[in-house]
C-alpha cells in the first residue's frame, strides 16, 4: 500500500528523503498528520529521544518544519557511526550521507 502524500509540498519532499533514509512514515495520529520512526531506535541513540517526531499537517512554516524534520533524521547519532554502503559495482564512489563519516576507503 503507498504512503499517502502530504498536503505540503515541501515537506512532502522531505518525507521522500525520509523514507531515503531508512525511517519509516506512518500516517495518522491525534494532532499529528503523521510520524517519523527511526530505523534504528536504539539506546546511543540520544537515549531514544528523537526516534518518532511527528510531523504536523498544516505548519505556521512550512519550510521551517521540513527543514526541522530533515535535521532530526540527518542528526540521527546511530546512522552517523555506521559507513556508507559500498556502490553496486563493488568499488566505492565515495558518495556518502553524512560528511562527518568518511567514507569506504578514504
């Protein structure tokens, strides 16, 4: 079954990147259009703390809010420690997802 899409064009985006990244979007909640859980969801993680983050249906910004939900998924501390996956070809492009990692072979 798809995801439903946002009303919200940019944090609709956002939530393409999201999903990118490993969490998982779950539609529905009381004030909430929806969530964000982390694929990891562990103890080093910032003790769990910003594992689920709602994500709001109509924002005051809806720039601000994307670029919020953005920041907890690439400030993700468990997803940092871990290396970039080698490329398909079995070499490393040296493409990775966090600039604090380096990647493969560098």
């Amino acid at each position: 079954m798809a995801k439903p899409s946002h009303p919200k064009k940019e944090i609709e985006e956002t939530l393409k990147f999201v999903q990118m990244q490993g969490w998982r979007v779950v539609r529905g909640g009381s004030h909430a259009w929806g969530k964000i859980y982390c694929p990891y969801n562990d103890d080093a993680c910032r003790c769990g703390e910003f594992c689920i983050t709602s994500i709001w249906s109509t924002p005051k910004s809806e720039g601000n809010h994307a670029k919020a939900i953005r920041r907890v998924v690439s400030n993700c501390t468990v997803h940092a420690m871990r290396p970039a996956a080698p490329s398909p070809s079995g070499e490393n492009d040296g493409i990775h997802l966090h600039p604090e990692v380096p990647a493969l072979g560098e």
